[in-house]
C-alpha cells in the first residue's frame, strides 16, 4: 500500500516547491534578457534615423544638381529658412510625426584647376542618437552657349502608379509633381485616387527628357511621414510601384 500511495504522488505532477523554484528560475533569465532586447530595440531605431538622414542627404544632393551653377554657394544654400521658396533647402528638415528637426548644412568648394564645385550636404541629430551622415558631389560648370541639356523632349509620356494596398492610400490622394531646371520652382501636374480594381493611378500627357525632374509622392494611412519616390527623369512611359505600409506587412 505505501508502495502505491509513493507512485501515485510522483504521477500527479510537480510540487508546489518546484513549481516556485522554475518561476524563479525563469523570472531571473527574462531579467536577464531584457537589457538585449531593450539595446536590440535602441540599435534598430537608431538605424532607422540614419537610414533617413541619409535618404535626406541623398535627395538635397539631387537637388543641388538641378540648381543653377551659378546659385550653388555655401550662402545659398544655408540660408534659413528656405532660400530658394520652395522647401527644397534651408538649415533643418523635420519628418512628418516628429518633433526634432534634423540640422542639414551645405559646404560649397571650388575645385582647383577644374571649372566645377564639390558640394557635401551634412545631416545631423542632437541627443543621445546624435550622428552625423554626409553625402557629396561634383559639379561642373556648363560651357558658355553649351545647348547639350536642350535635347529633344519625348512627349505624350504616361506615368503608371501601382500600390500594393489602395485602401491605405489617404483622401489626399498621390501627387506627380516636377522640379523645372530653369526655375527651380515645383509645379503640381495632377493628382488621383488609385483605381480599385487595379490598385493603379496614371498621369499622361507628360514630357520627358534630361529637362525635367519628376517626383511622386503619396499619404499613406499606414506611415508617419509622406512616402516619396527618389527624383527621377522620363524618356520613355513607365511604372512606379508605391509600398504602402512601409515595414508592415
């Protein structure tokens, strides 16, 4: 009988000790990781504010090149807040949904023996993610009565959008916008609703070329800030596709 009564306690499960002893165990290790997740999480969220200071960098570059010659100067372009009217420049740039502006600074030097400028655009972030990121380029200086950047212009260009989820894109729809290398002005082209049937939205009747510089941006439900496609130029019809919920699934 003390036989069986012993057997039938060890089947029932753990004591009470034990299970106490294992909660204990397991509350010192979750302790434990807890410093690695939360410097996991610190690491990735520093990386993302680079990712977008670089992102910054490289548009202000492109930017830069659409100037100009003559107006790319240190002064120029640091002057506050918006030098040439149009948002493209200035010392700062604040991300939609937050509240730190990132300090953006332009040096401009000529190059010895060479007809061009090295122009570094340097974005920077305060605190205790301070970093700074800097991207660079060369410039020239075109030859008096040079009409290279006069080359025939395709016309009748069609610009298709495509987005992985239309119903996430805002009532404000998607806009095509592009920066006019003479003016240095932004003109909006026209706006629209994706179609819900082909999750698409199309701009036609554009103009190609190395004298235009397109831009598309979108308000997304799902993202924090404006997505906007990198600076590009046409030559010929062709399709852009737009995440809509950028790091989402």
């Amino acid at each position: 009988m003390d036989t069986f009564a012993q057997g039938g306690r060890g089947r029932g499960g753990f004591s009470m000790v034990e299970l106490l002893v294992t909660i204990l165990i397991a509350g010192i290790v979750f302790a434990a990781m807890v410093p690695f997740f939360a410097n996991a999480l610190k690491r990735t969220s520093a990386d993302e504010l680079r990712v977008d200071a670089t992102n910054i960098a490289q548009d202000r570059i492109e930017q830069v090149r659409l100037l100009n010659y003559s107006d790319v100067t240190s002064a120029n372009l640091n002057s506050p807040p918006d030098p040439f009217g149009d948002g493209r420049f200035g010392p700062s740039y604040t991300q939609v949904g937050e509240s730190r502006a990132y300090t953006v600074a332009y040096q401009v030097n000529p190059l010895p023996d060479a007809n061009a400028k090295r122009v570094s655009v340097s974005v920077s972030r305060s605190g205790s993610d301070g970093y700074i990121t800097t991207a660079d380029t060369i410039i020239e200086n075109p030859e008096p009565g040079d009409t290279s950047v006069m080359e025939a212009e395709p016309t009748g260009l069609t610009l298709t959008v495509w987005f992985d989820n239309y119903s996430y894109v805002d009532s404000t729809g998607v806009t095509l916008r592009y920066l006019n290398t003479v003016t240095s002005q932004t003109v909006t082209v026209g706006s629209s609703m994706p179609d819900p049937n082909t999750h698409e939205v199309r701009f036609t009747g554009l103009t190609g070329g190395p004298n235009r510089t397109y831009r598309v941006s979108c308000e997304s439900s799902k993202a924090t800030y404006t997505l906007n496609a990198p600076p590009f130029r046409m030559w010929t019809s062709g399709r852009l596709k737009f995440d809509t919920y950028p790091g989402g699934n």
